[in-house]
C-alpha cells in the first residue's frame, strides 16, 4: 500500500473555504482505496511553522498513484489550489 500524504497552508486565510473545496475535488478521482482531507488543529507549538490542511489518499500500487496523479481533476485541483497556497508539502510512503 502507498501512502500520499500532502501538507498545504493558505496565504491568506480567508482563502480557506477555497483551498478546501479544490482539495477535496480530489476525492472524485478513482484509483484510491482511502481519501480525506482534514484541517490542521494547529497544536504544534515546537516547529512555528503550521500546516492548514492534510490531504491522506492511500493506494494499492504505485501504478494507481500515478494514474491519480495524471487524471484531469488532479491538474483541475491545481489549476484552483497553487494561487491560493503558500506552502506544498508532499510525500508518497510505502506502508508496512
């Protein structure tokens, strides 16, 4: 199983609404077993550094993360998320 897990922070707070109507478009794209899109709770007082929102997608295979990332609605996300973002933060692990 991979684990595509993606940190995101607004530039500009009334922006939120948006950047999470476009992050969660990406739950529309099959090839996922498990998706969601949570909002930071912003506990983390060590780094000064905080995240809005998660996006958590889990895939059987690697083959299936790739056609996530080359279907429509992911460059749609895109097209919508990158203005509005000030920070991307992504990684893709292999679990277990």
């Amino acid at each position: 199983m991979i684990r595509h897990i993606v940190f995101f922070t607004a530039r500009d707070p009334k922006d939120l609404p948006e950047i999470r109507a476009g992050l969660e478009t990406l739950g529309t794209i099959p090839y996922s077993t498990h998706f969601e899109v949570g909002e930071n709770l912003h506990a983390d007082t060590l780094t000064g550094t905080e995240v809005d929102f998660v996006v958590y997608v889990e895939f059987e295979t690697e083959a299936d993360l790739a056609a996530y990332k080359a279907h429509p609605v992911y460059e749609e996300a895109i097209r919508r998320v990158r203005p509005l973002r000030e920070l991307r933060i992504a990684a893709d692990v292999v679990a277990g």
